[in-house]
C-alpha cells in the first residue's frame, strides 16, 4: 500500500504543471453557476484522457459531468469538484483548485489503475455551489446513487480537516390584505405591510429564544405602493439557518409561526413559498476524517484546530445527509485571508495555491485507496453515518 501511495505522489508531482495549469484556466475564465460550460469541458477532456468514461450533462444539469474508473466490483467512492465563481469578484471562492485537484487525484489513481483494488472511482463535476444548489439538483437527479462514500477538497488559508456547515433555508412571506383609501377610509382596509413589520417583530422576540449558532435574517421585497393606500399586498424573505437538520426544521416553523401570527393579527392571508434547493448542514465522518488525516500526515501536513465563529453554508452539507461525506479545508491563502474577497481570489493562482492544490490531490487519490483496498472502512464509515443521524 505504501509504495502505491507513493506511486500516487509521484504521479501528481509529474501532473503538476498540468493540473496547475488547469487551475489557472479555470480562474482566469470565471463562469458562474450553471454557465461553467468551458471548466466543465477542460475537466471532462483532461479526465476522458486519462482514461476516465466521462458523462456530461447529468441529472440533467448540463454543466455537471460524471467521469468513472471502474476496476471490478468494490465500494464505489466519489469526489466532488466545485468549478462556479462568484459575481464580480471570480474565483474569490477558489473552486478553480477544488476543481483541478479532484481531477488530479482522479488522474493520479488511473495512472495506477493496473494496481488499483477493485471498486469504482467517480469524479463529480458539481455546478452552481455559490447559491444555485447544483448538488441538490444532482442527488434530487440521482447523480449520486451507488456512492458509498464521498468527498472534495475547500480552499482556505489553514489546513482544517472539519468545520460545521450551517444548513439553511429560504423562505418567502407573502401577505395579502385589502386595499382602501389610507385617509379617507383606513378603517376599510386590511394592512399587509402590517403583517409583514409584525413579522419582523415576532422574529426579534424569536431570535432570543434561538441557539447560538442559530441565524435568522430578512429583507423587505415589497411594502405597498403608495402611502395613501393601504397595501393590500407585501412580502418579505427570511433565510434561516442552523447547525443541526432538526432544529432547522424547528426554528423555519417557529418563522413561519410568526408570520401566522401577524396574518392572525391583521387580518392578511399569509402565502409561505420554499426556495427549491435548500442547504443542509454539513454531518461530520470521524472514519472518514481520520483515513484523510492519516495522509495528510504521510505528507506531513499540519493539521490546525477546527474553528468553530466561521460559519457558511455549502450544498456539500446536503450530500452528507445522505451518505458519508467529507470535506477538509487546505491552505492556499495566506493567513488571514477571508474567502470571497479579492485577496482571496489572488491568492487562488499563487503559490500556496498550487502547493495546496497538489497536496489535496495527492490526499484525496491516497485517501480513495484506502477506501477501496479495505471495503471494511467505508462499512465503518457508513454504519458511523447511521448511527449519528
Ligand atoms: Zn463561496
Ligand atoms: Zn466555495
């Protein structure tokens, strides 16, 4: 097993300019959310040359892509590579490296696939994770039936194998009252903006009441039309987060009641409208965790403490909520660098990038060995995922 790990590092180290160079593609033509047509076709090409059965345009997501090694029946083991930029600031984000080091361990395994055990490796192109919830269309699509266990790699300014993922959901309040004349004959109308100031109220109140990691926050979107009439429509959407699943569900109910309450109050009909691809919170694998951070060791990475005031959502969080999934941070900023800003996105095609960026890959490809050559982990793995659900 060692020596193919270091048949695997090798492999990378040759890959190197290519993979970086692939990284640097990806960054400097930034594509955002369900546009990323030319990132997934370089992904698809430089995996479909190495060897991979590559499907593009699946679930019927047309910039996601599936790219397979099989070697005989075993665990089949996915890994995930994000590719979409953020508006105006590009690849602020760095999924030019999750994206280019998925593929490199997916390059690096099939350069040993004559000694590979028998399973199944997947690279998953996954679009859209800035918002548009491309994992959530992709496991809603079956995209991910028949993985065993999956994971991807995120960009920061630290090496952190976990961090909390606040699930999230989005949630639309729309009221409906009557309108009337704000002067002449208030007493005929039924106030909607009302309904909705009475929500943001019973919200605040709520939001004593909530955990600490808990976040609830909206926004106006309509209060009526003019001041002389009584609005007889507003709305307003409140994003929820959490966590924990549950308390999620609980604290979108404990929304959704305040908004009851006000229609209640002022005599409004209340519409509730879902946003279609809500996040889950990320669910941890400690067996997962441990295979990464026993070849993050091999390569003598350093690992730093979990952080537990930094907290953003990701789609990622939904694919752990339906098999064992993980994904470790790795530096390729400077310390302190926030993601999402332009330092960030500098630092994506620097040197700590490309370090970082060959340093995943070589993890994820030694980590998906592992995974294959002892099926009994990813039974670990999975009878851990049951267990904590
Ligand atoms: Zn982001
Ligand atoms: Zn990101």
């Amino acid at each position: 097993m060692s020596a193919l790990k270091d048949l695997i590092a090798q492999a990378v180290d040759r890959l190197a300019d290519d993979l970086e160079g692939l990284s640097h593609r990806i960054h400097d033509n930034p594509e955002l959310g369900y546009q990323e047509t030319k990132a997934a076709a370089w992904l698809t090409e430089f995996l479909g040359s190495r060897g991979f059965k590559v499907e593009r345009g699946i679930a019927g997501v047309e910039t996601a892509f599936r790219a397979t090694l099989e070697t005989g029946a075993g665990p089949t083991i996915a890994i995930m590579c994000e590719y979409d930029a953020l508006p105006g600031i590009g690849h602020a984000c760095g999924h030019n490296v999750i994206a280019a080091a998925g593929a490199g361990a997916g390059a690096a395994l099939a350069a040993v696939r004559d000694r590979l055990p028998n399973g199944r490796i997947q690279v998953i192109g996954t679009p859209a994770e800035e918002g548009g919830g491309g994992k959530v269309r992709l496991l809603r699509g079956g995209a991910f039936q028949g993985v065993d266990a999956a994971m991807m790699i995120h960009g920061w300014d630290q090496w952190v194998l976990h961090q909390d993922l606040l699930g999230i959901v989005r949630v639309g309040l729309e009221f409906k009252g009557k309108a009337a004349h704000a002067a002449a004959d208030p007493w005929e109308g039924v106030n909607a903006l009302d309904a909705v100031i009475q929500t943001f109220n019973n919200v605040s109140m709520l939001r004593q009441q909530v955990r600490p990691d808990a976040r609830i926050h909206g926004i106006i979107t309509h209060g009526g039309a003019a001041p002389n009439i009584i609005p007889e429509f507003a709305a307003a959407t409140f994003y929820v987060r959490a966590a924990r699943l549950d308390y999620l569900g609980d604290l979108r109910t404990r929304v959704v009641a305040c908004a009851e309450g006000a229609a209640a109050a002022t005599g409004c009909t209340l519409t509730v409208t879902d946003h279609d691809t809500p996040y889950d919170p990320m669910k941890r694998n400690d067996t997962l965790l441990d295979v990464f951070r026993s070849n993050m060791a091999r390569l003598g990475v350093a690992e730093s403490p979990e952080v537990k005031d930094r907290l953003g959502s990701s789609d990622v969080g939904n694919v752990s909520q339906v098999l064992p999934t993980i994904q470790p941070y790795i530096r390729i900023a400077p310390d302190a660098t926030p993601i999402h800003s332009r330092a960030f996105e500098a630092a994506a095609v620097g040197a700590l990038a490309r370090d970082g960026l060959l340093k995943a890959a070589k993890t994820m490809a030694m980590t998906t060995l592992d995974l294959l050559a002892e099926p009994g982990l990813v039974r670990k793995a999975q009878e851990e995922f049951r267990g904590s659900r």
